[in-house]
C-alpha cells in the first residue's frame, strides 16, 4: 500500500488532481466521504483538470471536466452530462487508517 496523503489535505466537496507515481488520480471529498478515480475522462481519455484546481460543482454534488465540461457525480463516478454521458471514472480502491489515505 502506498501513502498519497491525509483526509485533512482534501477539503469537503472538493475534487482534486493528484499525481501519485506513474499514477494520475482525483481525490474527492463528498458530504464527508472519500472517493478516489483515474484522473482520466471517459471522452478522451486525458485528465479532467488541466488547468488545476478543485472540479467541485453544485456544492460538491457534481464533478466537471474542465476540458469539454462533463459532469459526474462525485460518489460513483458516473457521466450524466456531457460527450460520455453513460460512461463513468473509473474506480481506485484505497484504505483510510488514522486519517491517511493509501491505494491498495
Ligand atoms: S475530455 Fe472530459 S469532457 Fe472532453
């Protein structure tokens, strides 16, 4: 398991990209909760965040492309607007032990 950081780095209803080795991720806050997804849109397969920053919209509801701005919902993943409407972020599991984070 390795380390990528600790819940307080991540502020609620934020949605942020990290890069974690070879590995591209968005770590999201959700109304508390943590999920973790490739940093890679289902559009075209680049990081969703070019321009850096939180892709938290709607109050942390949505996650928006900042390419061609496809929304998902931050707690599954999946696209309910945008080109990859009915594609989702793909999953990465993790295990949250005192407060850090780290990818199984
Ligand atoms: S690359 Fe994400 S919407 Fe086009």
């Amino acid at each position: 398991m390795s380390l990528i950081g600790n819940l307080e780095d991540f502020p609620d209803n934020s949605a942020h990209g990290i890069q974690a080795g070879a590995l591209a991720l968005l770590v999201v806050r959700r109304a508390g909760e943590l999920f973790i997804y490739e940093n890679n849109c289902p559009h075209t397969r680049e990081t969703l965040d070019p321009e850096g920053g939180s892709l938290a919209v709607s109050g942390g509801l949505l996650i928006q492309c900042q390419r061609h701005a496809a929304e998902f919902i931050a707690d599954t993943g999946e696209c309910v607007a945008g080109p990859c409407q009915g594609e989702a972020l793909s999953p990465i599991p993790f295990t949250l032990s005192g407060g850090d984070i780290y990818l199984d």
